[in-house]
C-alpha cells in the first residue's frame, strides 16, 4: 500500500481552516462579465428574502444526482490502496470520501436556456435570478472574510467554533465517469471531483458552482466538546437588497407557464415588504416555443 504525508492536526494549531478561493487556479472560471441564471421556487426565494441566505446542498444529498461531487470509479480504487503516514488506516479513499461530506455547493448556470426551465422549475412555481458573476463574487467573498477575521461563528445556539468553510468557484466540467481518472500515479485535490459531472446525463446544465468545503481530515469540536455533525444544507447570510441595489442580481425573469400569477403576486408583496426594487422581465430563453 503506498503511503503518503499528511499534517498532523494535533501539532499544528495555526493551520488556516478557511480561506477565500485558495483553489481558484486550479477551477475553470467564466469570462469577464459573465451573467449567472438560478432558477428557484417562488416560496424557497421568499424565505431567502426574508431570512437573508443563499442555500448550500451538501453535494453527498443531492437526489436527483447520487454521485455529485463523488471520487471517480477508476480513482477510487486507486485511491484504496493508499494511505496516509501518521495513519496508515486512513487512506486516500476515505481521505475523499470525508472531504465529499464537508463540502456544499450552491449552483447556477452559465446560459439563459430552455432546457433549464424545463429541467429545473416545477410547474408554475418558479422564477430565474439573474447575477453578475464577479459583483456576486465579490460580495460572498467579503462575507466570509469578515467571518474568517472576526474569528468566529455562531452555530448550534451558543456554540461557537473557528471558520472552517472555504469558498472557491468554478465551471463544472462534464466526463464520463465509468473511464476519466484524475490521479492514477498520484493523488489530486478533492475539489476537483466537486467540479465533475457525468457528461452524457448533465453537459446541458452548463453549470456554474460556489462551493464551501472543510478539510476532509480529523474532526471538528464545538466549545462545549460535541463532535460538529455536518448538516444536509447550510445557509449563508446574503443580503439580497444590497444585492439588488449594488447590481449583483440584475434582474429576475419569469415565463408564465412556470410561474402562477398568485405566486407572481406573493413574490412581489414580499419584495416592496423589504423594499427591493428590480426589473421583472418575461425573457423566453432562446429555443423555447
């Protein structure tokens, strides 16, 4: 079995936890002024609103892809049969398995399409936020700087840990999953099997991910003790009118055979309650009937 070094947590305590796009040369990025397009339900994005998030799935819950996120096929059992110096039960398949269960992915689209309405807006019951990509960027980034220099975040009531989140964007890239391997002569970094997805089922997403990862090694403890358990989804704080207002969301498109004229109405009186004011436009993508 070949071995390979890793830091000892234990004797390392200024290790960095998070960092803002410490992986960022390593990921595909878009083009200067690239827009970004969301499809979300009317109800989901009322919560947003009023509650102030963006939503992050945890990659490894995903229903409608299984495999998101996950080390390849060939990679895999390339992975099992190496393992770590310090702990040489620790191998590099378990190694990515446990980065997989720390990572979320919050996902966008690179490409206004109908096959996004059509894949992803339940009937009559969605709308699509368009972003500007680097304005988005920039503003989730100075979120999580201000987390990572206040030293601190609050989470499960009075429990407070050290940042362990870093922030990192990228296009996905579409493979086959059964032949593509990453390191079969060494390892690669876990971030990248986040940014792959089986080319024959999602290539038309033509997606775009922010991602928030922890480091796949040792555990995490809150000040009272108690091992941190990764919940299904987080939650980070966005401040959609600002967003609005500064122009990191331009504008929200609706057709209305995927959107109800109640569920219009709702989005609205929620939006003039926290007074955002946008353009709501009625874009048919191109190839829609």
């Amino acid at each position: 079995m070949t071995e390979v070094a890793r830091q000892d947590m234990e004797t390392t305590p200024t290790l960095p936890l998070a960092s803002v796009e410490p992986h960022r040369f390593l990921l595909r990025q878009p083009e200067a002024g690239a827009l970004l397009f969301k499809i979300v339900r009317v109800h989901n994005l009322i919560d947003m609103l009023q509650k102030g998030y963006l939503h992050f799935q945890r990659v490894d819950t995903y229903s409608d892809d299984t495999a998101d996120g996950e080390q390849l096929p060939l990679d895999r059992t390339t992975g099992a049969d190496m393992s770590f110096t310090k702990d040489p039960q620790f191998t590099a398949e378990r190694y990515y398995d446990t980065s997989r269960a720390r990572t979320y992915a919050c996902c966008f689209s690179l490409e206004h399409s109908a096959y996004l309405w059509e894949n992803y807006a339940p009937h009559r019951d969605a709308v699509c936020l368009v972003f500007d990509f680097e304005k988005l960027r920039q503003r989730l980034n100075a979120t999580l700087q201000a987390s990572i220099d206040n030293d601190g975040l609050l989470l499960l009531g009075a429990d407070t840990i050290r940042p362990i989140f870093s922030i990192n964007y990228g296009i996905v890239e579409y493979v086959d999953r059964q032949t593509h391997a990453l390191h079969p002569t060494g390892m690669a970094n876990p971030i990248h099997f986040t940014y792959l997805k089986e080319k024959a089922r999602y290539a038309d997403d033509r997606e775009l991910r922010v991602t928030l990862s922890a480091l796949g090694v040792g555990q995490f403890a809150l000040a009272s003790g108690t091992i941190m358990e990764f919940p299904s989804a987080l939650q980070m704080g966005f401040d959609f009118r600002s967003a609005f207002a500064a122009g990191a969301i331009t504008e929200i498109r609706c057709l209305r055979q995927f959107v109800s004229a109640s569920n219009l109405e709702a989005l609205r009186n929620a939006m003039l309650q926290l007074g955002i004011m946008t353009t709501e436009a009625d874009v048919p993508p191109p190839g829609s009937s």
